[in-house]
C-alpha cells in the first residue's frame, strides 16, 4: 500500500497534522505482509483444513459416534465449544455497543478489532451445532418453513430459541461491523491504487462524509448500540437457558442467565487481549492503542471475574440451601470427584489468576495481562466443561452415572476451529484497518 | 459555488456560525468533515434522521412477526406438547425480542442507505474522496 502525499497549505495545522498521523499509523499496518506473516496465515489455514475439514469429513462419513458423547453425557466437548465461542463473542458488542453508549474513550482502540472478534467467534460457535448435528445435511430442520408434513418447529424449545439468538447476533454483528467500516473504508481507497482501490471504493459505498451521511450514520450507530446491547445480554441468556430450562441438576437454576453473560464479557475481554497485545505490537500501533486502554480492559476483567467468582460461590450456597440431595450432590461431585482437576483449574485460572490485576503495576504490565488473559480463556473453557460435563455425568439415580472423555476426532476439530479463528483475525488484520480512523480522529482537537 | 476548506474543527465550527448569521440559508451550506460534527449539525438546525423510522418500523415488524408466526404454525396443526398451552405467550417473547432486535437493524441499515442515497454510483466511480479537511460548500444564487 502506497502513502499519497497530503500535502496543502491548510495540512499544517497541528490538529491536521494529528490526525493524520493517526491515519497513516492505522494504513501502515495494512501494508504488505511478509513472507512470515503469510507463513503463518498458511498455518493456520492448513490446520483448519486438516484438523476441522479433515475431521468432521470423517465424522460425516463414519458417524457421529466416533466422538466420545453416549449416554449419559450426549453432550460433548462440541457443545462445551459452542458455548465458549458464544462467549468470546460477547466483548466484541460489549466493546462498541455498551461503551458506546457509555460513551467510554477507551473503546475506540479495541472497538475494530473487537467487532472482528465477535464476527469470527459467532462463525466459529455457530459450526458446532452443526458438527453436533451428525447429519448435518439435515440442519434446515432447525428453520421453520412450510412442509409437506405440515409440521413447525418448536418455538417454545429453547433449542428454537437459540437457532433465532445466534442468526440475529451473527447478522447484526455483521451489520454493525460493517457499518463501523464505512467511513474507514473511503480513508482506505484514498491509499490504494489499482483493483484495491476499487473495492474499497465500492465497500466504502461512495461515502464522503457531507452532512447528510455523518447526521444518518450517527444515527444508525447509536440505534444500532441501542439494539446490540440487550442483545448481547439476550444472547447469552438464551444460550443459559438451553441448560437451564432442563431439569438436570446444576443447571435448573435462576442465576444461570446473568452468570453465563458476565462470564461471557470476562472471557471476551481476555480474548481481546490475547489478540490485541501481539497485534499492537507486530502492527506498531503504540500510538493508537495506548496503555491506559490496556488498563480499562484489565479493570473490566478484573471486575467480570469477580462476579463470576461470586457466582461460582453463591452456586453451591443456592445449591446447599435448595435442601435437594440431586442439586447439592452435584456441586460436591464437582469439587471432589471425578473432573475435579478442571473444577479446581477452573477456580484457579477465573478467581486467583486475575486477582494480581487490583495492582496498578501489573495492569500496565502487557507481558503479564497476556498471560493473565491465556490462563482465563483456559478457565473459561473449563467452566463450561465443567458446568456440562459435570451435570451431564451426574444426574439423578446413580445406576445412570458415568463419565466423558473427549476422542480424537473432537479434539482434533476444536484444534481447527482455533485455526480458524487466528487465520480469519490475521487476515482481517491485514486487510482492513484494524483501528477505527474516524472514531480516533473525532478524539483529536 | 463558494469553497472555503479548514485544517481545525474550531474554524470549521466559526465559519458556518458566520454564514448561517450572515444570512445563508442552512439548506444551502454542505459540508464535507473527516468525524461528525455535532456543533455544526446544530448550527444547520437539522431535522433528526430519518433512519430511526425505518428501524422503528423494522423494530415493530420484527416484534409481530415475532408473535404471529410462532402462534399461527402452532394453531396451524393442533399438538397438545406437556400439558402447555398452545399459544405461549412467555416464550415466544424471546422470538418477538430476537426479530425486533434483528428486522430493525436490518431496516435501520436499509434506512441509512435509503436517506444518504448510497451507495452513491457517481462517487464510487469518480475520485471523489472523503478527505480529511473540514470544507464547506456555499451555494449563491
């Protein structure tokens, strides 16, 4: 990507200079990748093909049952990671919709990277019902549509319920990605030349910024946070509910929604930040993400810990309290039988790990919040293990105990999803601005 | 037409009070900035946009809808499930609350296309670029 010169008369002007500044930090990170970056793009995509391509096509073709879910837990590691990319999902809209609205300066250097986030992550969990699915090639069942047989779907099913949550939460985020880029996009076209420059054109929808565009985009956004932000609360909920509708034992319980959705935010900032430290980095984006943002993501994961930690807590109170044997004898299941190595990596990684952030050193510190952010994405995904498998496991009469072990074939396909997921955010990288220009401009004065 | 091109916001700002003072009707004032502008809106006394009627109407739709479409099938082939009422309002809310959140975002989407008249051919095809200097376009008869 070529820099333009800019230069007139008025450009000298210290504001003019400041935002140009921000505009060439954000477009030099967009230049060419090296043979490095490409190599990596390369494997990731090869472990994408191998390991979730490769995988489910064999799944496909043997059965579902080559996986380890059987009765009693007919629900695997597949739904544990559904759940976990519904989760990561969550700080993207978290990010630019409640801050937004919030009106928090800090968003503006997470918010870009943050919507890409949430985008791939919806895309990754919505794979897995699928893979879950078996015959996958029934999965237009799960859509209401006229039949011969006469027949609808079950709307009262959370299942139903959840199909209408994650479609609405991948097209909005879509939309409100999309829409966050248009203004970007024509800064972009003003740096290209040649076939780049005309799809940016076309992307950027012909948007010059007169009046007329800023007073209805302005619009758009602030309705489109409006509407993202119950949705990231509905989402997330709905997704709780899958469990907590049924009457299996640690899971029948009312704290389930608001749990699930601050556990959801906690695991989304960690992932933001597992991102966007390497990435501030390899891109020089000092500048445009300074530390003290850095800082107000630690807080807000500082803070979603605690009450995920709470709720960790108050779960076997609520559990101790209910006076129900089944609903007590699961929470001491978890803590002292079979899985209780994820129980206790699950309490370490979610309430220990990131209690060192209440000192401000450590929250300026980025060597020590990435690894901070690693050990909660990894609690994170044990919680949900540990919340599915654990019921699951563990129901009612003791005849029907038993217990899970993930097989190869799913752990090979959770490999490939994380394939995915850094293959499509280093691609995004690097071919979209990876920080919001404008937004970053309006802060300059 | 008249072209005066500003580096700062300030400036911007002070022209446009000027004008629309020195008697410029706001109608015939563009303006093109690199981030909006509230000050400069309220000096041009614009009329709030039109894209939250098409969200609002989107948003209405998608809450019938919502309703509707669940409890028709259900009427529609009568299958008593668990002793539950055919029609259940509760749960069909969180259909409602989905396809509110999602037809008015998609309309609201649509309204900002439709009101800024984009996508805009002749600016795609031609070189005119969103710049990053604060102008303003006066129209004198």
């Amino acid at each position: 990507m070529e820099h333009k010169a800019v230069a007139t008369s008025a450009a000298a002007h210290p504001a003019a200079m400041k935002r140009l500044a921000i505009e060439r930090e954000v477009i030099s990170a967009m230049q060419k990748p090296g043979l490095l970056y490409w190599a990596l793009v390369g494997l990731f995509a090869t472990g994408f093909a191998v390991f979730l391509l490769g995988a489910w096509g064999i799944q496909i073709a043997k059965g579902i049952g080559l996986g380890g879910q059987l009765n009693p837990v007919g629900w695997g590691i597949y739904i544990v990671n559904f759940v976990f990319w519904v989760g990561i999902a969550h700080s993207g809209t978290l990010i630019s919709a409640v801050l937004f609205l919030f009106r928090s300066k800090f968003r503006a250097s997470f918010n870009r990277a943050a919507e890409a986030m949430t985008v791939i992550a919806v895309m990754c969990a919505g794979m897995y019902p699928l893979i879950h699915l078996g015959r996958v090639w029934y999965a237009f069942w799960l859509f209401p549509y006229p039949n011969q047989r006469l027949l609808w779907t079950n709307f009262k099913s959370p299942l139903e319920w959840d199909v209408f949550a994650i479609s609405t939460y991948l097209t909005i985020s879509v939309v409100f990605f999309y829409v966050g880029l248009i203004p970007d996009f024509a800064i972009v076209k003003r740096y290209t030349r040649g076939v780049s420059r005309h799809i940016y054109s076309v992307l950027s929808l012909g948007w010059v910024g007169s009046k007329r565009q800023w007073r209805n985009y302005n619009m758009l956004y602030a309705l489109l946070a409006g509407l993202a932000t119950p949705l990231v609360l509905s989402v997330h909920s709905v997704v709780s509910w899958d469990f907590a509708m049924g009457i299996v034992p640690g899971w029948h319980t009312t704290i389930f929604a608001p749990y699930f959705v601050a556990g959801a935010i906690f695991s989304g900032c960690a992932m933001v930040l597992t991102l966007c430290i390497p990435m501030r980095k390899i891109q020089r984006l000092e500048n445009v993400m300074p530390i003290e943002h850095f800082e107000k993501l630690a807080k807000t994961m500082l803070f979603t810990s605690m009450i995920v930690g709470y709720a960790y807590t108050i779960e076997f109170l609520l559990a101790y309290y209910s006076g129900n044997v089944y609903e007590f004898g699961i929470f001491k299941d978890r803590a002292t039988g079979y899985y209780k190595f994820q129980y206790w990596g699950m309490v370490f990684c979610n309430m220990i790990v990131p209690l060192p952030l209440f000192i401000k050193k450590l929250r300026r510190n980025l060597k020590w919040l990435f690894v901070t952010s690693i050990f909660v994405n990894i609690g994170m995904w044990l919680e949900r293990f540990v919340i599915i498998i654990t019921s699951l496991a563990h129901e009612y009469v003791p005849y029907a105990w038993g217990t899970y072990q993930p097989r190869g074939v799913e752990i090979s396909i959770m490999i490939g999803t994380f394939c995915f997921f850094f293959m499509m955010f280093l691609l995004f990288a690097k071919f979209l601005p990876v920080v919001a220009i404008t937004e970053k401009k309006e802060e300059v004065q | 037409m008249e072209r005066h091109v500003y580096a700062s916001e300030h400036d911007f700002v002070h022209k446009l009070e000027e004008l629309v003072k020195s008697g410029v009707k706001p109608e015939d004032i563009e303006t093109r900035t690199p981030h909006p502008v509230h000050h400069a809106e309220e000096i041009l006394r614009m009329k709030p946009s039109n894209v939250r009627l098409f969200a609002l109407v989107g948003g209405i739709t998608g809450v019938a809808t919502g309703y509707l479409f669940p409890s028709l099938t259900a009427l529609d082939w009568t299958l008593f499930v668990g002793n539950k009422p055919l029609v259940g309002i509760p749960p069909y809310t969180v259909i409602a609350f989905e396809l509110m959140v999602l037809f008015g975002g998609l309309s609201g989407f649509l309204g900002l296309l439709v009101t800024s008249r984009m996508p805009g051919i002749r600016t795609i095809i031609s070189n005119d670029e969103f710049g990053d200097m604060f102008e303003i376009y006066v129209k004198r008869d």
